[in-house]
C-alpha cells in the first residue's frame, strides 16, 4: 500500500508536465497565425488576383438619334369622283397600272353634252355672220352704232355659249391629275353615277413622305434638313434614308408631341403608303464621344455609378457620370478618359485595389 503513493505521485506529476507542453506548443502556433494575420491583414484569398475582362476606351464620332414610329403616305393622293351626275361609257386603265398626268381614265356618256355643243357652235357661225354683216352696214352708214353694238354683244353671247358647252363635255371626262399608280376601280362600264361616288384612287409613290411624332422636348434640336434611317416590316433588313421635310408649327396639347413629315424615294417601289414604319432621326453628329460598354457600370446606391479602371495590375474604383446609352454602350461623361482599360466581367469578385489577372480572348473556332 505504501510503496504505491510514490507511483501514483510519479504519475501525477507527469501528466501534468504533458499538458504544459501542450498549452505551449498551443500558444505558440496561435502567436505565429496572429502574426501571420498582422503582416498579411486582408488574408490568403485577397491576396489572390481575380481573373477580370478588359475593354480598352477610344474617344469617336457619334450620333445623337432618338427613335420613333410613324406611317407612310403618299407624294400625292386623291380619290377621283365624277363632276356630274351620267352613265360610265368607257374605262381606260386597268387596275393598278401606271397612268401619266392628262390622261382620260373615265368617260361619261356625253350625247347630251355633244349636241349641246354643236347647238352652240351652231348659234356661233350665226353670230359671227350676223355681226360681219352689220359691221359692213355700218360702215355704210346703213345701220345705226347701237344696232351693231347689239350685234357684237350677240357674237360674244355665242361664243360664251360654246365655251360653256365644252366646258360640260370635259367634265365627262375624268383625267389623272398628276403621273402615278391607279388603285382599284369601284364601277363598271354601264354603272350610274352621281357626283359623290368613288370613282378610283390614284396613288404617286415614287417619292413617299412619312408622319411621325416627337415628345415636345427634343423640339429645340430638330430642323428641316436632318436626316433620318426608316425601316419596316415589309423590307426586313433594309433601311431607306430620309430627310426632315417639315415641323408642325402647333405642338399637340394633349400628347404633347410635334407632328414632323420626312420625304425619302421610293424608286423600286418597295414601300407603300399606309404601311407602318420605324425612324431612327440623328438630331446631332459630335465628335470626341468617349463610349464604354455597358457591362463596364456598377451600379450604387444614391443612384452612382461606377467602374473598375486596371492601373498597373490593380483595380480602382473611379466613379463617373454618364450620357446617352445606345447599342450595349455608354457615353462616358466624366471620370475617365480615352487609353482607360476597364472591368467589362468579373466586377463581383472585386474590392478597390485588388490585384486582377487580365483573362486571354478565346479564339474563335472555325
């Protein structure tokens, strides 16, 4: 019993002698960590670069446009209606065929207006005979000047007579007022007219003028003259250019919008009036316009914006102020300057200073 105490004593002592040996290895390698974080503060992972993308900016020339819609119409238009009421005789184009300026496209049955005529031209040669008759008497001395003041005044009455007689017969002819395309004919040879039926359209789309409204705030930048890129759905894939041809001098108080007409030619025929049309008006060309990708801004709270800007393998964040945005770009008011390179991908991963790796462009393949 009593050669054990010593053992136990021995033992005793020992274990408590491992354990300090444990808590000063421990407290050894938790000073070390500590100064390893003091000499290091942002850490093991900071110090690794992030893999970024970089756009290089270049200062150019730029347009200023602003984007509308609006609908076609026609260099000139007009329904044709008959002057007088009458029978259709005869039709003298066919549906959508090109007509010039003069030519007869509808007529009218004109006997009526024919013996009218003749009547007339008829009482004209009496007239005429009558008034060279009493001239001759009267420089005879035969026939007093009141007999042939009365003569001459019968001799215009006929003539006027005639002029009226012809002008009935026009008007049962129905002409194209100017060159262009008929449309399509609403009677038929035998049909009865009156004054207020259509008759037939007739369309010039050689030159096509466009419609379109503008809010009222870009009024102070627009001007006959500018030009402009149409599109439609009709021609997908083409543009057709155009030029400012008039301002609507009143601004529409309820849209509050100007009414603006382009011209632009049409001379194979691809649009027509009435279609529905897309406008891109370049109100302003400027040069020097430092444009950046969009991917390049990092929104923040406030409303500020900002981009990491590569400075000799560190990122810095440079807060800038922004223009007109236009195709996936950005114009670059303040804060950077032509030469920057910037952060296009990987700004997640970023801090302001941080060490970044500049990722190679991947080849395209064939």
């Amino acid at each position: 019993m009593f050669f054990r105490r010593p053992l136990i004593v021995a033992l005793c002592a020992a274990g408590l002698a491992g354990l300090g040996a444990y808590a000063w290895r421990a407290n050894g390698a938790s000073s070390a960590s500590s100064s390893a974080q003091a000499a290091n503060p942002g850490g093991g992972a900071a110090a690794q670069p992030v893999l970024v993308e970089l756009a290089q900016l270049s200062a150019r020339r730029v347009e200023d446009d602003v984007a509308a819609v609006g609908t076609l119409v026609s260099n000139e238009s007009v329904v044709l209606h008959p002057e007088m009421a009458g029978r259709v005789a005869a039709i003298h184009f066919r549906d959508g065929s090109a007509v010039r300026r003069g030519a007869v496209l509808i007529e009218l049955d004109a006997a009526v207006q024919l013996a009218e005529l003749r009547q007339a031209n008829a009482e004209l040669a009496l007239a005429q005979s009558n008034a060279r008759r009493i001239e001759d008497l009267f420089a005879r001395k035969f026939v007093s000047s009141s007999a042939r003041d009365e003569a001459a005044s019968r001799l215009e009455v006929a003539r006027a007579s005639v002029a009226l007689a012809q002008a009935r017969l026009e008007r049962t002819r129905i002409c194209a007022p100017f060159d262009g395309i008929v449309g399509i004919r609403k009677v038929s040879v035998g049909d009865y007219v009156r004054d207020s039926d259509v008759l037939v359209n007739i369309e010039d789309i050689d030159t096509l003028k466009l419609d379109f409204r503008l809010p009222e705030i870009f009024l102070g930048r627009l001007r006959p003259g500018q030009t402009l890129e149409i599109s439609s759905d009709v021609a997908p894939g083409e543009t057709f250019p155009g030029r400012v041809d008039a301002i609507d001098p009143q601004v529409d108080a309820e849209g509050r919008a100007v009414l603006l007409r382009a011209r632009l030619a049409n001379d194979k025929g691809r649009l027509r009036p009435g279609v529905f049309a897309r406008v891109r008006l370049i109100v302003e060309e400027r040069d020097g316009v430092l444009m950046a990708p969009e991917a390049a801004l990092v929104p923040a709270p406030g409303q500020v914006q900002f981009v990491y800007r590569v400075e000799e393998g560190r990122a810095r964040r440079v807060e800038v102020r922004t223009g007109m945005r236009r195709a996936a770009e950005v114009e670059i008011v303040e804060g950077l300057s032509p030469g920057d390179r910037v952060v296009v991908a990987g700004q997640l991963k970023l801090r302001d200073g941080a060490p970044v790796t500049v990722a190679q462009p991947v080849a395209a393949s064939d």
